[in-house]
C-alpha cells in the first residue's frame, strides 16, 4: 500500500472511528473505499480535497436497490479513495459538497437533471444537460424507470425563448454566439456579456450534443459498448475506450499481454500528439496567422495518415479490445510510422522557435486569458490546462498503467496560466509523446497481442487514462451475460469547459476567440 | 516576418490533384467493406458480427449497407471468413431523386459554392474530417468551395451527427434562413443512420427525416477526399458512386 495512503485511512480511523466504513480493495491495495452517512459527506469530502490535496476526481451515482453515491478522489501516488453514501430508493436529498469542493459543481449539476437528485445547498440547479426550453420538466432519463430507447415528447419550440442574462446594469450588452457559429466548430453557446470592451460573463451553455451516452449503453453488450467509448471523443478515441478496457479488464482480473501495453502506449501517444498539433494549429488560426496555422495543419494530416496507413483508421477507432487490441502490428510498420512521427516532431520544434519568435503573435497569447494556480485546483481542471497553471497532476504518473511506471518520459509543467503557458505546455508534451512513441517502437516486446477470450464478470470497477485533455475515468458495472448496467463517463472537457470561464472573462472581446483555442476543449467529450 | 515566407515557399505545393487525378497517399482513406461471396452458413455468422446491421446475407454471401457501417472492422478482423475490404472514397451517393433526374444548380452556382457546416451532434471525428478540408493537402478553396459562417451565404448545408434533440431547432433555423436554390449534404454513418447512437431519447437516427438530404457520404468518419466527393457531387462536378467510373475508382456496390 502507498504510504500517502496507509497515512491517510490511519487518520480517517482517527477522526470519524465507527461512523465511516473503511476497506481496502484491489489485490495491491491502491484503492480505498470510505462508506458514511449522507450527512458526513461534506466534511469528509472537503478533508480529502482541501487538506490531504487529493484530486477530485468525479461523482458516480448509481441507481440499484437504494441510491448510491460515489465520490472519487485520487492523490499524487497510486492511490485512490471512493467516499460512498447510500439513500434509500424513496428518498432523494443530499447535502451538496459543491460549496467546500468547487470541482464537484458541474457533477452535482448532472446528477440533479439526469436523476432527479437534489443537492441541497447547491446554489445553481436546473437547466444543464436538459436544455429547460426543449425538456418538459420532471424528465429524468438516467432513472431506471426511464426508457432511453423512445423519443420523448419536447415542448413546443419556443423561438422566443432567451438564456438567462447575469448582468443587468444599464448599458450592460450581450452578445449571442452559437450554437451554430463560425465555421466547422461543434456545437456551443456562449452568451457574451458586457459593458463595453471587457467580457464580464462568459458561461458556455453546452450539450447540444448530448446523445445520452451513459443512458443508451445501459442493457447493451459490453463490446458493443466499446464502440460508444471510442465515439465519445473521436478525436480522443483511443484514450476512452482504453479506460473503458481498463476498467473491464480490472473487473474480470485480466492481464493484459505485455505486447499489448506496449502497443497501447504507442497508440495513444499518436493520439495524444495528434490532438496537442491539432490544437497547435487552432492557436495559429485564432490569431490568424495562416503560414504558421497551414504548417501545424500539414503536421495535423501527416499524424492521421500514419495513423490510417498504420491501423486502418485515421482516428484510431476499432483498435482496443478486452485483453488487448483487435489486430497485430507488424514490428516494421511501427517502425515506420515511429519515424515518420519523429519528422513531425523535428518539423513541430521549427514551427516553436518561429512563432517564439513572432512577436505579433505572442502578444497576443501572453498573460492572456489567465488561469490562477489556486482557481485550476479549486475548479480540479485537469490536463495540460491544469500543468499550464502549474498543477502538475497526470494519471500516467500518478496512477500508472499500461506499464507507463517503466517509461522515461517527463510531466511538463509551466507557471503563467496564460495562454502562452498552455502553448507552450501543448509543444513540450507533443515532444514527450513523440518521444516515448520511439522509445516504445524501438523495444517492442514480442508475444500476443491479446489475451483470447475475457471471461466477463458481474461487477463494477473503475478504468482511467490520461486522455489528450487531461483525466478521464470511467466506471463500468456489469450485470448477468456481460451486459452494462451502468456506465459513468467522466472527461476531461467537462472539467476543464467548468473553469474555462475564469480565462475568458475580465479580457476583451477579441480575446476570446483565443483564449477558447488555447484551451482547445472538445465540446463532444462533454456533452457525451 | 520573411522568415514565414521563406519557410512557405520551402514547403511547396502539398495539394493533391484530386479530382483531376486520383490520390494514391497511404492513410488517407479507411476504405469500407463490399458485397463478399460467402457460402450461406458463413454468411450468417458473419452477419451476426456486426454491431449495427451493416451486414445482410445475400444468395452469394453477404451484402453491405454503406449507410450503416461504422468501420469497426469486427467483420475482417473477429473472423477467420472476413469481409472483403476496398480503398477509395468516392462514396457519395444521391439520396433523394432530384440528382438522379440531373436538376442542378443554376449557372450562377457553378463556380464558387458557399458550404455551412453544421454539427448536428456527432463525436468530433466527422468534423475534425471536415475541417482537414481546409489545409494544404486538400486546399478546397481552389475547387470554389468556402466555408462560410452564415447561413445567408450558404449554397449547401453539410451535415454531420446524429442529430440530437437539443439542435433540431437550430439546424432548422440555419436550413430555413438559406436562400434558394440549396442543397444539403449529409457526412457520416451518424447523419445517416444514426450510427452507433442509432434512435434514442436523444437522437433522431440520422437527419434524412428532418431535411431533404440530397446526397450521402458514408463512413465513420468519412475522410476529407471522400467529403470532397459529395460536394463534388451536390454541384453536379462528379458523378454518384457506382453511376460511372471517375478517377477515384468509386466504390462498385454503393448501396443508393
């Protein structure tokens, strides 16, 4: 058991004894499940985020014979803590943790307009995932109850109808951007309020692509299931449906061949750079610098053609499989397509020291756009917007799997949380992945790349990875003939769409196209 | 700032010749599977391998749906009789009788065309797809083809997602305030069939129910070329897939 651990439950004993059920779980004994009333949530919640600096990691809440509650926390070193609550099927209050953990506001949020729960004490309900002028009220689709199979009558359209504007001075404007804006961007509203040069309110009104993804996996076959991982994010394909093989494949007790990590490493530091160029080139076009934007977009194509010549799919998509990956590579090719990663590298690290060297264009990503230390922990943003700001947390490290404890490989870190900071932040990860994609390429061990057939098992377990954005997790409950009961999904966007308002508002309008690059969230990953 | 001349002009030309000249570049197209002979009894057990009923049994062997096929690969990859399997991407087909009765646009539409993009809920991949049409590899600028913010400018509507309940308003609100005559372009086995998100709670199934869709890019996603290709088509520059051979080498059993 890690020490931070074996430290943290001998004080957990001492401060609430009998009134918390510990255990331990997991055969190395990295996971720790803490079980208490509803009302010692808060304070125990709050120990574990503001004084042990555990991580917050996201809220699972599972409808079974009585409601149960998951929160999950995890710290710098191996080692997980689950605080679980029940409540009885009738009832349906808790106390909400949002006003001493930030980081659990939006989760809290989705859970009270997916299930019907309420937060007491929450100050902001309603009108979420469920946009209130499509929904009728008192739908609540992730219920048991519920069949996600049918369309559901709406309201009628109501064109009239206005999101809710915060600032109300005289004179105070607000300009309406989306959903459909720009050009080829996803789906998101912003409602830009102001009075006058500086955007005062920048709240995103998300999930206009929300298809219901945890809700339509229910009653489905786990491999099949896989199939909605991978569509989540298809720019973070390969990263999702490895934290969903993972979590199945730690339910089911299955080893994964060391072939297979190894392989799974290489693909999803493909992913990782693919994603970090991509945004990259947004950075470049946001500040309309198109000879720089069209070099990191030929890089960006480059990467999806080793990918499609390499696996068959540009975006990575059919690959993971339970015990392993769908298909061999050969030796060869992944030397091939490592080498040709290698050229994109050297090509990235041109393309840094010019625009380092391009002040118009660094003048308008420096001390833009900030991102305070204290606001990234409070807000548990995750990923290289977190490490921009100087929180330095990332799974790879911190929960290591697929054999990455055995890999040299650094955690870039910058201070700034501006947006140069994050610019700079995406080249030196983009360097780390196209490192380790050689490193992995030139000692791949040989044997299987799967483990034949995966004995499923009725149960739940958790599955992580270190997506391209920052931490995903995903839990995965398995009923009789491997069908999924639930299926929890939690991505890095939504956590980082929660803070990206702190670095839009209180900078001017022409700002904000930047600093939303910067950012380079993924609006799918958080509708799911 | 020279030095970003100079290093443009070191580049070069990156372009394919596309649809001049056919792309050959490796990884620029997943490719789908075609219409297999198959005995009967392996037919079956190919069928049952594929998650959203792409795949029905034929008297030869086994026939595809392109509408539906979410290149999974189950069907060539969990089985020791796969499918065949063929590159290319010129996929497009006409799905409504309009093309197939050669209405095309006027003359005044037969130079630049302006194309709104929008997200109707897909996962990303689509429109990552669609957005790799503006860099360098397949510049589509100097086809005429703009992508244009508004809908007031708009030729044709490009599609992609599954639709979701929360955008319908607003993709009928950007559909209704395009000027005719318009076209919609649906990309994607999503904006098709609904994918793997198939008809829900939350999702339409596809937006063919919602809008005249006039011509069909399958795949999951469909790569830039073969997007390309259905815009080619809604102008009437490129014909369907299957309807005649052009450089590309379209795919022989499109399902329209």
């Amino acid at each position: 058991m890690p020490a931070e651990l074996r430290e943290l439950v001998q004080e957990a004993q001492a401060r609430w004894t009998s009134r918390v059920g510990l255990s331990l779980d997991g055969a190395d004994g990295t996971a720790c499940q803490m079980e208490c009333e509803p009302s010692e949530l808060p304070e125990i919640c709050n120990w574990l985020f503001s004084d042990r600096h555990y991580s917050f990691g996201g809220l699972v809440v599972e409808q079974r014979t009585r409601w149960e509650l998951r929160y999950a926390f995890y710290g710098s070193e191996a080692s997980w803590v689950h605080v679980v609550t029940y409540l009885s099927d009738a009832g349906d209050r808790f106390p909400s943790i949002s006003g001493l953990v930030h980081a659990a506001d939006w989760h809290e949020r989705e859970a009270e307009d997916l299930f019907g729960l309420v937060f007491e004490g929450h100050p902001r309900l309603g009108d979420f995932v469920l946009h209130n002028d499509v929904w009728q009220d008192g739908v609540t689709p992730m219920r048991k109850t519920f069949d996600g199979r049918k369309p559901v009558t709406h309201r009628a359209p109501d064109l009239n109808w206005k999101p809710r504007r915060i600032v109300e001075e005289t004179g105070a404007f607000a300009m309406p951007v989306g959903p459909v804006h720009s050009t080829a961007t996803a789906p998101v509203y912003f409602q830009l309020e102001t009075v006058g040069e500086d955007v005062i309110r920048a709240q995103p009104r998300l999930f206009y692509a929300y298809r219901g993804l945890e809700k339509i996996a229910e009653g489905r076959r786990a491999d099949d299931v896989l199939l909605i991982a991978e569509r989540i994010s298809g720019t973070s394909a390969f990263a999702h449906s490895l934290a969903l093989c993972q979590g199945v494949e730690r339910l089911c007790h299955v080893e994964v061949p060391q072939r297979a990590a190894s392989l799974r490493v290489f693909l999803a530091e493909l992913e990782r750079l693919r994603h970090h160029v991509a945004a990259i080139a947004g950075v470049c076009e946001s500040t309309g610098l198109a000879v720089a934007a069209a070099h990191a977009a030929i890089l960006e194509e480059d990467l999806l053609r080793i990918s499609g010549s390499l696996t068959g799919h540009r975006y990575l998509f059919g690959l993971n499989a339970f015990g392993g990956l769908s298909t061999d590579f050969d030796d060869a090719a992944c030397g091939r397509g490592a080498a040709a990663v290698a050229q994109v590298a050297e090509k990235l690290t041109v393309l840094q020291g010019m625009l380092s060297a391009s002040s118009s264009f660094l003048d308008r990503l420096e001390e833009v756009g900030i991102v305070s230390f204290a606001n990234a922990r409070d807000f548990g943003l995750v990923g290289p917007i977190a490490r921009a700001s100087g929180l330095s947390r990332d799974l790879r490290k911190a929960q290591p799997y697929c054999g990455y404890d055995a890999i040299k490989f650094e955690v870039p870190q910058e201070s700034e949380g501006d947006g140069y900071a994050r610019l700079r932040l995406l080249f030196r990860e983009a360097e780390q992945s196209a490192r380790i994609v050689s490193a992995i390429t030139r000692d791949l061990p040989a044997g299987r790349f799967r483990i034949p057939e995966t004995d499923l098992r009725q149960g739940a377990a958790l599955g992580w990875v270190e997506a391209p954005g920052g931490a995903a997790l995903h839990w995965i409950r398995l009923g009789e003939e491997g069908r999924v009961e639930r299926y929890r999904i939690i991505t890095p966007s939504f956590a980082n769409w929660h803070g990206f308002r702190l670095a839009a508002e209180s900078f001017a309008f022409q700002d904000f196209p930047i600093i939303l690059a910067t950012f380079a969230l993924s609006v799918h990953e958080n509708d799911r | 700032m020279s030095q970003w001349v100079i290093r443009g002009l070191r580049t070069g030309v990156k372009s394919t010749r596309y649809p001049r000249v056919e792309e050959t570049a490796a990884g620029t197209s997943p490719g789908l599977p075609v219409s297999t002979a198959l005995s009967s009894d392996l037919a079956q057990s190919l069928v049952a391998h594929c998650p959203v009923d792409a795949l029905h049994p034929s008297i030869t062997g086994v026939d595809v749906s392109l509408r539906q096929c979410i290149h999974c690969f189950r069907c060539v990859r969990a089985t020791n009789n796969p499918m065949d399997w063929k590159g290319g991407y010129e996929w497009a087909t006409a799905a409504s009788d309009r093309n197939e009765k050669g209405t095309r646009f006027g003359p005044a539409f037969s130079r630049s065309v302006h194309i709104l993009v929008v997200d109707a809920g897909d996962c990303g991949a689509c429109l990552n797809e669609v957005k790799q049409l503006n860099n360098p590899y397949y510049n589509m600028h100097r086809l005429g083809f703009f992508l244009t913010p508004t809908p007031r400018h708009a030729d044709v509507l490009l599609v992609v997602g599954a639709l979701t309940d929360h955008m319908r308003l607003p993709l009928r609100k950007a559909y209704d305030a395009m000027p005719t005559p318009k076209r919609v372009v649906a990309a994607g086995a999503c904006a098709l069939s609904g994918g793997i998100f198939g008809q829900s709670f939350m999702c339409a199934g596809g937006v063919g129910e919602f809008l005249p869709v006039d011509v069909e890019v399958p795949g999951n996603p469909p790569p830039p070329l073969a997007i390309l290709h259905g815009l080619l088509v809604a102008v009437g520059r490129k014909p369907t897939a299957g309807s005649h051979h052009g450089p590309g080498g379209p795919a022989e059993n499109g399902s329209g």
